[in-house]
C-alpha cells in the first residue's frame, strides 16, 4: 500500500503553464527531507550490517565448504599449488567462484573472500529496502532492510566463502523484478525477473525452485494480467541463462566432470532429522522476526493482495521442498530471510495503524524486535568456543592454523587421513597435502564423487604411501566409529602427536579451559 | 687374540683425548652431517635401470647366448619379467657363476652360468623398469643415480659386506668364518675420532652373531653375513662398540629425537629385495626410511645412500673394472637422496662400496683403512653443495603418468566468458526495463 510521500513522489505537479506552484515546492520540499532522511537511514542500517559481515572476518579460518569454493576460484585464477586439490569443475555452477577468482588475481587471502560474500550481504539488505518500499513503502523498506542487516542468518551466512549468499541477493533481485512486474504489468519485468532467476541458478542449482516460487506466485495471483507467451519467454531466460552451468564445463574442456554431484546430491542419505529446520532456522532468523511476521499474516489478513501472496510463494514453496528433500543443509533457507523481514517490517509498520496505536508503537516494536536481533548476530560474529561445529554457521577454529603448520612443517607430497572429508578439505586447501577422510565410503553411491575413499587404509599406512593423520574434535562428534579407527592406526603404527592446536571451551561450571581440537600425528610402519 | 684397533680405543679412551678438539678435528667438511646408507640385496643396474632414460643402460640388439662355447644361437634376448614363461628365482650368485659369466671379460655366459647350476638361465636376462619399480625411477628422477656403481668383489654377499665396513675382503673370501673375523673397520675408525655413529639392524636379534650361527634358522642367518660388525669380538663383547648396533626402530626414534648419528649403516631383514622377493615390500621399505628422514630436522644436512651388495646373478653388459684380485664385480644399481644431491643427475662416476668409506673418511678427516678406499672415487661427485638445501619433497610411490595429478587443467578463459555473458544479459534486461519505465512515465506525464 504506497504512503502519501511514495504518491506524491511518484507525481509531477505543475500547472498548465509549466511551472510549479507554491503547494508544490512544499510538497517538494517533504519529499526532498523525506529522500534525505531515508536515505541517511538506509546508510546508517548498511553501515550497520557491513559491520556486522565484517567484524573480526578473518578470525577464524575457513570451513569445508569455504575452502572448496575458495578453492575453485583459486583454480579459476590459476593458483597452481591448490589446483591438484581443487579442481574447477566439482560442483554447482560457477557464478560466485568466478567473481571470486577475479578478487583473487590481487590477493588470495581469506580475508578477501569473505569479503566478497560478504559484499553480496549488504547488498542484499539494499534490495530488501528495495523490496520492501516497491512493493509497500520506504517505511517498511527501511524496518525491513534493518531487520535484515541484523539477522544472524543472514550475517553468519553472508560471513562465509558460500554460494547461499548471493543466491539470497539475486533471489531477492528475482522477487524486487517480480514485484515490479506486479506493479507495472509490463512484461519487460517478467523477462528481467527471469534473468534474475537465471542467475540465482547459477549461483547455486538448488534454487531452481525459485521457478516453482514464481509459478506459484503467478498462478495464484488471479489480478495480474499474464500472457502465456511472456511467462514462457521468462522462463525461456531463466532456462537458457541456467544452460551455461552445463555449457561451460564443455567450452572448458572438461566435459565429464562434476556431472555426478548433482545425482548424488539428490539421492544422498538424509543428514538431518525432519526437524532440523524447525530448531535451527527460526532461532537463526530471529524468533522475534519470525514471530511478527506470522502475527501479520494474522492481523492483516483484511489487507491481503497479490504482494503477500509473491513474498508467501517465496517463503513457503522452499521450506516445503526442503523440508521433504531429505538432504538438509543450515544455510539452504537464507532465500527465504528477505521475504520473511518485508512481511516481519510490514507487520511492524501497518499492523499499528490497522489497531490505531500510532507510529511510536512502530518504533517500539521494531526496537523491541531488532535489538535482541542484532544482539544475537553479535554474539554469533564472535569466534566460536568449543569443540562441536554446524555446518555454514561459520569458520573451523584451529584449522587454518593446522593446515599452514602442515604446509610448513611436512615434506611436500606428504599424504594424511582425516576422519572425516571436511577436515580432509581443510588440510589439502591451507595444508597443501593431499588428505582423505577415513568416513568417505568406498561405495559410489554413498559419497560424494569429489572425495577420493582410502579402501584399505590400514595398508596405506602400512605402505607408507600416508604419513600423517589427523584428528579433529568436529568430526570425531560426528564419526565417533571414524574416529577410533584412526585412533588404532596412531596406536598401531608408531603414532606420535607432532601438532595440536588448541581451543577454548567453557567447561559446565562456567570455566574457560583449553582443550585439543585438532591433533597431527606421524606414523610409519 | 690381539686387536689393534681395540687396543688404541682403549687407549684413547682411557688417555682422555679431549673431546672438544677431537669434535673439532672431525667436525663434517661438507653440509651432509648425517650420512645413512642402506644395502639392499641382488640386483644389477641393467636388471633395475636398464631401461632409464639417459642412463647406459642395456644396448640395443643384445641376446645372450644360451651356450657361449657354441656359438652365439640360439640366445635370448632382455625381456620384461613376468612376460614370459620364465619363474621368477634366485639365480646363483657364487664366485665360480660370476667367472662363467663373466667369461674373462666377454660377459656372454649369464644364461649359460644359470643352466649349468640346474636354473632357468633365460632369467638372467629378466629386467624390472619403471612399471615395477615406480618409486626407484621417481627418485632418481629427482636426485642422483649413479651408473657406474660396482659391487667391490666378484662373489657374493659376505665379501661385498666386509669391503662395506672395512674396504677389503675378508680372509675368509666370500663365507662367514665360524672363527671370527679380524678387519678393522669404518666404525672403529668413527670411535676413536669421536665421530657418532650406529648400525640399525632390522628386526634385530642380538644374540645372533658368527658365534651362533650354526644353530640360528636359515632364514635369519643372513644377520650375520649383512652385519659383518656381528663376526668382530670386540664388536660383540665392548659394550661401548656392541651399543651401537642397535634394532631398526631406534633410526625412527633418533629421527624424531634430533640425535641422528653422523654415519649411519642400514640392514635390512624382509625387504631386502632378495630374489624373488617382492621388489615393492623393499620400495616400500625405502621410502619408509627415506620419508622419515624427510620429515625430521635431520633432512637439511643429511644423505641416504642405497645400494645393492652384489648383481645377484643378474645380467649387466658393462665389464667391471679389475682395481684388484678381488674386483670390481658387476654393477649394482645406486643411489642417493639429499637436499644437496643433484637434481634429477645420471652420475657416471665409477665408485664400489669403498667409494661410501672414503666419503666419510674425507667429509669426517679419518684415515683411510686400506687400499680400495684410499684409491676409491667418493660418492660426493654426487652433491652440488653449493646450491642451497632443497626442501623435503616426498617421492611418490607411482610414476607421474599414473598419478591424479598429471589429469590437464580445464581451460579457464570460457569460464569468464559464459558467465560474463550471463551477467550482460541480466544488465541488458534491468536497462531495457528501466527505459521502458522511463518512456512510459514520460508517456503519462505527456497525457497530462
């Protein structure tokens, strides 16, 4: 519902002899302070969440994920030393690690990946303002883009070397078009829309069901005036811009590789129960944020039109569907954190006005809202404590450290054994060795295709063809059966702890103590 | 029985020469600090690096005549082992086989040699290359062969073995004495300078020695003879001597303690690569050693030399050089590993076992033991020191066509390109949408 300042903005008043009368340039002058005010505020809420994706970035060195797709980029780039580790072609599109790879022409340090991610990040929350004020008003944009810049999904996310973040920002770009294309009727939206969605597909080939967002946007929206042939014509973009992901491999030479992550990626073994999304996300979101955005689906029900039906279709068509894939992932529901702020803020702005309470209730409530948000996502930026780890929810404590003591301290063309593949990852990207995980099962069809097995690692030791294993407490919660494995080989052959890296846990009285997280040993038979 | 050598370490010992000056004296003259060297068992260059390129290798067109005193057909030609009806063996490697091969110089016996002692003779013909012996052609390629290696006598184990420690042959030619042996060796030479020095003895069993011998298990008998430090008394009765030869694991132990001695023996016991055991449980068995050189403090001032004590029976087509009555017998394949060693070099230096002593005379000021090692080539010809340490690199146990890492990269230009494009394409929608918003808005202000 536009304000009175967005229709007074969106008029030129003048008279019949062209010039512009007194009401008018007072009428301008509103606009004018309007403008200025939103837009030091809109600075004030990205400075705001560029602090928060930038706080302290580098604290913490990468996690698996992380360092495959730095790991990529860095290959596009052409850094020899990680290209035997990291080919380009593993999985998912290229989109991100292309962007990536030309920051890495200047610098490969972590601190300008994340820099990069985190770039998506805040201007991510600049098209939530945009969201929120096309398809309401600024108001609503502004709370919107605030509750955005401090939520701790998003920030967490947005922190990392991951390719959720900018799918997030051109998803949201991909809502913002068809949000103007409600607005506008004007196919020209629908086609960008579509060019959008082709990119946010190749940011990461699970948000394909951003297609089945928009289909039902547009299929349940019965106001809007859709010719069959633009629909077609959109997706026709989305469809032939997503072609590229196949195109490129070809066009690179590579035409066999990475084909079957996305056949596995389908029909993997569930690594999480049902409820996983249920106890992760809404506290990652903000349960405040979450909690005003589903009273305004109540309280302003009377109010509905095709705007809430775009941002439901877009929140509720992927929790659906992850909900049902049985392969869940912490960050795979960030598309969803857009959306879910613009129904929060509009709930926030509207709902007082609706029940009378006046624009301090507004305030009041985005404080009591935003404030206990942005609380959280500071204490989630600090670096984590601890011996136990998610997966997305940031950088591995002690496994930058540990990989560049390997590179420094170990023969070039060492080999290790890691419990698992994501410790494996980390040891190969700042390591420079090559690692296996002992977890990676020797059945193709239960691992993922990048990762190499070790079939008989008992002989591999005992050939002295792996010289090192190591230990870390992430994956030993995880593969408690991995993890005494590895554990006989240090016994069995000759084992000698020649690295720890440390961590500080608090212990159940409140205590801060030190504990192993990683541990090199070197064996010989 | 008097022993010399014994007698002036006591001596020295019990005079009290000053440690600090004799460090001094003996102090290494080059970077290697540490040498390590380790025998392995029967095999000659031809049989291991007959076909490595660069090297002088097995000629082109050979064929060994099956009986040389009847012309030279039939023969047979080198082949790869395991290619032809040929089971693999031990072929005889005394002194009278050597001499039927050898043939006063003409090398045309070794089928003919094998037959008469009632083996297969084609299998002196047999060669490995680099599909069995991956790991061996990998090192070489990145540190130091040496093709002109020979073994120092034309016999067998124990008489190379001697002119191993002590550069010369033995009195009891090419067995182990039940008497006892009396050489002065490199280690009593390294005792009385000061000079650390140990014996690792794999799987070592200390109460087997030429003492014993008799009623010790074949299979563990070759102690002894690989030992030769076990047929010396003092050896065996000084604790301060005995105390060096010491079980294979304390070579790891002293890697991850820093306390490395400065000449270090090797004896194998399994892997030694003796027909017709596994050759790759003995490459496995070097790169053990070599690897945990590699990753120890010790690496940046050390040297790992392997070589083989004798051809084994095996065919070689170079004809030794006659430095004495007792040798040179055939070639053997040698190498060594140092961060100082050359890269990637074919060493066509002539050397035997000696040339091992007289490195460690020269880089540690001992005086030679004898003859051989005091005329002998060293085996520095081997080092360039004055080129900077190399950083440890560990070999790979496979050759580098068989290796992951050898897959070619992807081009990466189409990368930049198709997304680039997909890029434009959104930025030509966004711009086309934006003028079409501007046109309309100008259309509407018009109509007003």
């Amino acid at each position: 519902m536009p304000s009175k300042v967005d229709d007074l903005s969106s008029v030129e008043q003048t008279d019949w002899t062209g010039h512009v009368s007194w009401r008018d340039r007072a009428a301008s002058a509103v606009i004018l302070r309007h403008e200025v005010v939103t837009t030091a505020t809109l600075a004030g809420v990205a400075t705001l969440a560029a602090v928060l994706r930038l706080w302290r970035l580098d604290a913490v060195g990468y996690n698996s994920d992380e360092v495959v797709y730095a790991g990529q980029a860095a290959a596009i780039t052409g850094v020899d030393d990680l290209a035997p580790y990291f080919p380009v072609f593993r999985a998912h599109p290229l989109l991100f690690q292309a962007v990536l790879s030309l920051f890495y022409r200047f610098d490969t340090a972590d601190v300008v990946g994340r820099a990069v991610s985190a770039g998506f990040g805040v201007a991510t929350v600049l098209l939530v303002f945009l969201l929120g004020r096309s398809l309401y008003d600024r108001r609503v944009g502004l709370v919107a883009a605030l509750l955005m810049a401090v939520m701790p999904y998003h920030v967490v996310v947005s922190r990392q070397v991951l390719l959720d973040g900018p799918t997030t920002f051109f998803s949201t770009l991909t809502i913002y078009l068809l949000g103007r294309f409600g607005m506008s009727q004007r196919p020209v939206w629908l086609y960008a829309a579509g060019g959008a969605m082709g990119l946010t597909l190749l940011s990461k080939e699970t948000s394909v069901l951003l297609i089945g967002s928009a289909y039902a946007f547009l299929a349940l929206t019965g106001d809007l005036r859709l010719r069959l042939r633009d629909g077609i014509a959109s997706l026709g973009i989305a469809v032939g811009m997503f072609a590229i992901y196949p195109l490129t491999p070809v066009l690179a030479g590579a035409p066999k590789t990475g084909n079957a992550y996305l056949v596995w990626q389908l029909f993997r073994r569930p690594n999480h129960g049902w409820s996983f999304y249920f106890t992760e996300v809404p506290v990652a979101i903000g349960i405040g944020v979450v909690a005003v955005a589903l009273l305004g689906v109540w309280v302003l029900r009377s109010r509905r039109t095709w705007r809430e039906t775009l941002l439901y279709s877009t929140i509720v068509v992927p929790i659906v569907f992850f909900e049902l894939w049985p392969v869940k992932g912490f960050q795979y529901l960030l598309p969803i954190a857009p959306p879910l702020a613009v129904l929060a803020a509009r709930t926030i702005v509207q709902a007082p006005a609706v029940r009378g309470w006046g624009t301090k209730t507004a305030v009041v409530l985005t404080t009591l809202v935003a404030v206990p948000t942005a609380l959280a996502s500071w204490d989630a930026i600090q670096p984590p404590q601890g011996s136990t780890f998610l997966a997305g929810t940031g950088g591995v404590p002690g496994g930058r450290e540990a990989g560049r003591w390997i590179a420094r301290n170990t023969p070039g063309g060492s080999q290790m054994i890691t419990i698992g593949p994501s410790m494996a990852n980390i040891v190969e990207y700042y390591g420079l060795r090559q690692a296996n995980g002992l977890a990676v099962s020797p059945n193709p069809l239960h691992r993922n295709p990048a990762y190499d097995p070790v079939p008989n690692p008992d002989l591999e030791v005992r050939s002295n063809n792996v010289q090192y294993l190591v230990w870390d407490a992430y994956s030993a919660g995880r593969s408690p059966f991995f993890e005494r494995k590895l554990l006989s080989y240090v016994d069995r052959y000759n084992g000698r702890a020649v690295h720890t890296e440390t961590t500080s846990v608090r212990t159940s009285d409140g205590q801060l103590a030190t504990e192993p997280v990683i541990v090199v040993y070197q064996v010989h038979p | 029985m008097r022993r010399p050598a014994f007698v002036i370490l006591l001596a020295a010992l019990a005079f009290g020469v000053p440690q600090s000056a004799a460090a001094e004296k003996h102090a290494a003259q080059t970077p290697v600090e540490h040498l390590v060297v380790l025998m392995q068992e029967n095999h000659t260059f031809d049989n291991y690096f007959g076909l490595y390129p660069g090297a002088d290798g097995i000629p082109a067109g050979v064929c060994m005549p099956v009986d040389p005193t009847k012309g030279e057909k039939p023969c047979v030609t080198p082949f790869h082992i395991g290619t032809r009806d040929v089971e693999p063996t031990d072929p005889d490697h005394s002194q009278s086989t050597f001499e039927r091969q050898y043939r006063g110089g003409r090398l045309d016996g070794f089928v003919h040699a094998l037959n008469l002692r009632n083996q297969d003779g084609r299998i002196a013909m047999g060669y490995y290359d680099e599909r069995d012996l991956q790991f061996y052609w990998n090192l070489a390629r990145q540190y130091v062969l040496y093709d002109r290696f020979f073994s120092s006598a034309q016999g067998g184990s124990t008489v190379n073995h001697v002119f191993w420690v002590a550069g010369k042959a033995p009195p009891t030619g090419d067995r182990v004495s039940r008497t006892g042996l009396e050489v002065e060796t490199i280690f009593d030479r390294l005792q009385q300078a000061g000079v650390s020095w140990k014996f690792y003895v794999q799987n070592y069993d200390p109460t087997l020695t030429y003492r014993t011998i008799s009623a010790a298990p074949p299979n563990r008998a070759s102690q002894v003879t690989w030992v030769p430090l076990l047929g010396i008394d003092r050896f065996l009765d000084d604790p301060r001597l005995n105390g060096h030869i010491v079980d294979l694991g304390e070579y790891y132990k002293d890697l991850e303690n820093g306390t490395l001695p400065a000449v270090a023996y090797i004896a194998p016991s399994g892997p030694s690569e003796h027909p017709p055991s596994s050759i790759q449980s003995g490459q496995t068995f070097v790169r053990t050693l070599v690897n945990s050189l590699m990753q120890s403090t010790s690496w940046s001032s050390s040297a790992f030399l392997v070589a083989y004590d004798d051809w084994g029976g095996w065919y070689d087509h170079v004809k030794p050089p006659q430095v004495d009555k007792w040798g040179y017998g055939f070639r053997v394949p040698a190498f060594v590993v140092s961060p100082y060693a050359r890269h990637g070099v074919v060493d066509h230096t002539v050397l035997d076992f000696t040339s091992i002593l007289r490195f460690v005379e020269d880089n540690w000021r001992i005086r030679p033991l004898a003859q051989r090692d005091a005329n002998a080539n060293s085996i520095a010809s081997a080092f360039d020191f004055t080129a900077p340490p190399r950083d440890a690199v560990m070999i790979p146990a496979r050759s580098p066509a068989a290796s992951k890492d050898a897959t070619s990269s992807p081009r990466t230009g189409p990368i930049y390109v198709t997304y680039a494009v997909g890029l434009a394409c959104l930025v030509a929608l966004l711009g086309w949408a934006a003028i079409d918003r501007t046109r309309r808005r100008r259309a509407g202000a018009a109509g007003r």
